[in-house]
C-alpha cells in the first residue's frame, strides 16, 4: 500500500485517507439532505455509529468469501488483518443496509425514507474512495492502448500479465460513473419531489449502481467466480431488477391496479 507518508512505524496511507475523506464527504451530504428533508440531522452521525461498524464487516466478509480458498483457508488470522487491505464494496452496502435498518428501527424512524437520505451519501463516498484503488495500484482492467491508460509497476500485476504494463483504468470508470450518479440522484430528488415515494431514490441507486458494475465487471481480470459467473454481475442484475421491479409496481402497477378496483366498484 502506498504511504502518504512513513515515519518510524507509523504512516498516513492514501487507501485509508481517501475512504475517509469520502466517508466525511458523505456524512456532510446525508446531512444536507436530511435538513432538506426536515430530518433530525443528528440522526446523521448516530446512525453512522452502528452503519460504519456493520458497513465494514460486510465488505471485509464479501473479500474473505472471495478470496478464501487462495488466501484466508490457509491463514485464518488474516481475516482479521483488515489493515493489509481487502473488502468488497457489494458487502459495505449490505452492511450499511444492515446498519441503518437497526437504527431507524431503534428509534423508529422511517427506514425508507432515511435510506434515500443514505443512497446519495453512500454513492458519493464510493466514488471518492475508489481513488485509493490508484494509488494501490488495483482495480485495473484488462490490457488496453487506449491514451488514458494506467500504467501498472510489475510488482502488482497479476498473473499471467506481467509483461504488459497498461491496463482499462477501471477504479477511473466507476468513480465518474458514481460522481455522475449522485448528480443525477439530487437532481431527481429535487425535480421530483412531490411525484417520488419514500424509498425511490435508494432503488434508483441499486439500478445505477448495478449498471455501472454490470457494464464494468466484463473488463476485469480478477473477478469473484461461482460456476463460472462473476458474482458481481450476479449481485449486478439482482439489484437491477429489485429497483425496477419495485418502482414500477409502486408507479405504474399498483396505481393502475386501484384504478381498477374503483372502477370496478363503481360499476
């Protein structure tokens, strides 16, 4: 991993300090919408206190699920040692799921409407995070010639690869893609408004989200593999398909269904 400084056996990495910038960036964002809202904005960092815990177990867990045959089986310490790096972003938005869902619940706030004051937070602390990626030098692509390239020191190729040296700069696709995603979610939030339902804006964030990693996954070289499917393409259409199912039930479906029943009623 890639100090931003070292001195004795201390060091600032650059991994650790963009997840935390964009873990502050996002907080700052889930309280403006939770003022826009009318929300406690108090609510904002409590509920950080139990998501953040429950968010970084889940992304350790989908890591060590990944990678246990070829890592962890044989070192079962390891899977503590979150410092040497290793989580899966599907597994923090699980557990930040998880997290918010034990808070509202606690203090009996509504849940949907708290994770569409989440989804945008969460969207714009990944896009920020991603950056780490670049400066571990992960989360590249497959070998390209294409001008913006990354060029990656042989020591963190992967095999199979170690004579090419530049690669799709995937950690560079999503994080734009996450950025242009979280415009696009205030906006609709904004814009919309008095048409949306408690809860549209986090499946709005599942369909985004799982078409940016549905559209990304294809150019990896290291993906999580069961029965010869990536897993993130997997977990991709799951969550593609759950946000728009649901919305359009709740927008087209149901409201024709009651439609309807009046008339029916009526008749």
């Amino acid at each position: 991993m890639e100090y931003i400084f070292e001195v004795g056996g201390f060091g600032l990495r650059w991994y650790s300090t963009l997840v935390a910038l964009g873990l502050g960036l996002g907080a700052w964002l889930a309280t403006t919408e939770a003022k826009r809202r009318n929300e406690d904005t108090n609510h904002v960092f409590n509920l950080l206190l139990i998501a953040l815990p429950t968010s970084l177990i889940g992304a350790r867990a989908y890591h060590v699920i990944d990678q246990w045959n070829e890592i962890y089986s044989r070192d079962v310490l390891r899977v503590i040692q979150i410092n040497e790096g290793g989580i899966g972003i599907y597994g923090a938005v699980i557990g930040a799921i998880v997290g918010l869902g034990i808070y509202t619940r606690w203090k009996g706030l509504p849940v949907l409407r708290w994770l569409d004051i989440g989804a945008p937070a969460f969207i714009l602390g990944q896009a920020v995070g991603r950056w780490g990626n670049f400066f571990n030098q992960e989360l590249y692509g497959e070998p390209t010639s294409v001008p913006w390239a990354i060029e990656i020191n042989p020591e963190n190729r992967l095999a199979g690869f170690e004579t090419i040296s530049e690669f799709h700069p995937l950690f560079f696709y999503e994080s734009m893609l996450n950025f242009l995603g979280c415009g696009v979610m205030l906006l609709v939030g904004r814009r919309l408004r008095t048409q949306l339902k408690d809860g549209d804006i986090f499946l709005f964030y599942l369909i985004w989200y799982g078409a940016v990693r549905l559209s990304l996954e294809p150019l990896r070289i290291d993906n999580w593999v069961v029965g010869g499917i990536p897993t993130a393409t997997v977990v991709s259409i799951a969550a593609i398909s759950a946000g728009a199912s649901i919305l359009l039930y709740r927008h087209w479906l149901r409201p024709r269904f009651k439609g309807n029943t009046k008339a029916t009623t009526k008749a």
